[in-house]
C-alpha cells in the first residue's frame, strides 16, 4: 500500500541530539507495528550512541501522533513491541532525556507516547486527550498510570473518565508541559534540546535516572541509591573537564567519560 513506502520512522542526527520523526502524516502518525518498531530501533540508537546526550520525537505532517491505527488493529495488527509497550516506547523509554514536540493532536495512544517522554513542548494550538472511554476502551498504554503523577490527581480523573480533548494552553497551566511555541513544536524542543545537550552527558544521563528513581525511594534508602548513581559522575574526565573549563572562562568538550 502507498502508505508503507515511506520510511515510518525519520531518524537525523543533529550534533547531540537525535530527532526522531514519526512519519505516516497520511495517517495522522497513527501507530502500526513497523512505526513501533522503528521508534524501539531509534531509542535503541539514541542510547546506544556516545554522541547523543538527548532525543527529540515529533511527527510529520503538522500533527503529533492519534494515536492506534485502528484500520491495522481491526487486522488484527498490534502496534506495540513486547517490553516496549505502546509504539515500542511507553513501557520501556531511554536512559537518555527525549522530548515530546507537539504539533496538531496527541490523542489516545499519542498522549500516552508523550506522557512517556521526559520533557514536552507544544504548539499553543495543539491538544490533547486519552478519549479511549468514548470507544469503550481503557487508556492502557500509560495514560491511567501516568496521568494522575503528572497532573492534579482529580484533573486527570475527569479526563480519564470523560475523554474530553484539552488544549494544550491548559497542559501548561497545570504544569503538563513545559513550553508553549506560536510556530513548529520542534523548534522549541529543539532550543531546550541544546540546553541540555550543552551540559556533560554523564551527568545529564545520571541525573535523569536520580529524578526518575527516586519517586520509590525510601528516605532511609536515598541518600545511598543516589550515591551509587552519581558516584561514577564525580570521578570522570568530564567533571575535570568542567571544572577546567570554569576555571579558563572557555566551553567544556566533553568525551562522555
């Protein structure tokens, strides 16, 4: 079929950022199996890769992602990968950062893919939803689990229960995003990308991982698992290298070691 001649997923290398393009806009980025699979091989390449220290996911075609398709589901294709979950993300996302760039609609399993992400930046026009109750379904990939930690716990009840859209003017407001754009999403996920990017990979990595971990830790345990993780960060070449840097009034070049 035409729609399968594209690529399903774009991959470009941008200095240390990795983009990653869902890329089935005549389907409005809609996951199948071979968009899951090629997010799972990107995210693969994002950590397995020294030169990148953060991953930007977007779509093409001016939307992000609505969600199944539901013309491959009803043949009896699912769009997950075992151990990955959801677009062969939601269960499993990378060591690194990845930012969501919303433009048009993250819907459904498109919501959960940015809920699973660590950042998000959306176009002020773009919206939101996990509408899988109006099809007698559950947002299983995520939206359940992950919407009520990052959102007022009845706000994201009622969203769950009523599947109403929201725009994305009031994910901000609750803190759900982290930056509006007027134009793409990407160019601003690409600016917080090189935010990020600038900083020693090592760190930004471990730091990730302290944030992520930590929500399960026990106060009795903190200080010790936080010191397993960050230990290796204070004894590398990288953080020599900052310091050195400071001190020489120059930027760092870090070796990711």
């Amino acid at each position: 079929m035409a729609e399968e001649t594209a690529p399903p997923v774009l991959t470009e290398a941008r200095g240390p950022v990795l983009i990653i393009t869902l890329n089935r806009p005549e389907a409005k980025n809609a996951a199948n199996f071979a968009l899951a699979q090629g997010v799972a091989d990107a995210i693969d390449r994002l950590d397995a890769e020294d030169q990148f220290t953060v991953g930007v996911i977007t779509g093409a075609g001016g939307t992000f992602c609505s969600g199944m398709d539901l013309k491959g589901f009803l043949r009896g294709e699912r769009p997950s990968i075992p151990g990955r979950g959801f677009a062969g993300l939601t269960e499993a996302p990378p060591k690194k950062p990845l930012i969501a760039a919303v433009d048009g609609f993250a819907l459904a399993g498109g919501m959960e893919l940015a809920l699973a992400c660590d950042l998000i930046v959306a176009n002020r026009n773009a919206k939101f939803g996990i509408p899988e109750v109006k099809r007698g379904l559950a947002a299983a990939a995520g939206g359940l689990i992950r919407l009520p930690r990052q959102l007022p716990y009845r706000v994201a009840l009622e969203y769950a229960l009523t599947g109403d859209f929201f725009p994305a003017t009031r994910a901000y407001e609750l803190g759900l995003i982290n930056r509006l754009t007027d134009g793409p999403a990407i160019e601003g996920a690409l600016e917080l990308a090189a935010a990020i990017g600038a900083n020693g990979p090592l760190a930004v990595r471990a730091s990730k991982q302290v944030v992520v971990e930590s929500r399960n830790w026990t106060d009795e345990e903190m200080w010790t698992r936080q010191g397993a993780i960050v230990a290796g960060v204070f004894t590398s070449e990288d953080a020599r290298e900052g310091a050195a840097a400071f001190a020489e009034k120059r930027a760092p070049v870090w070796k990711g070691k």
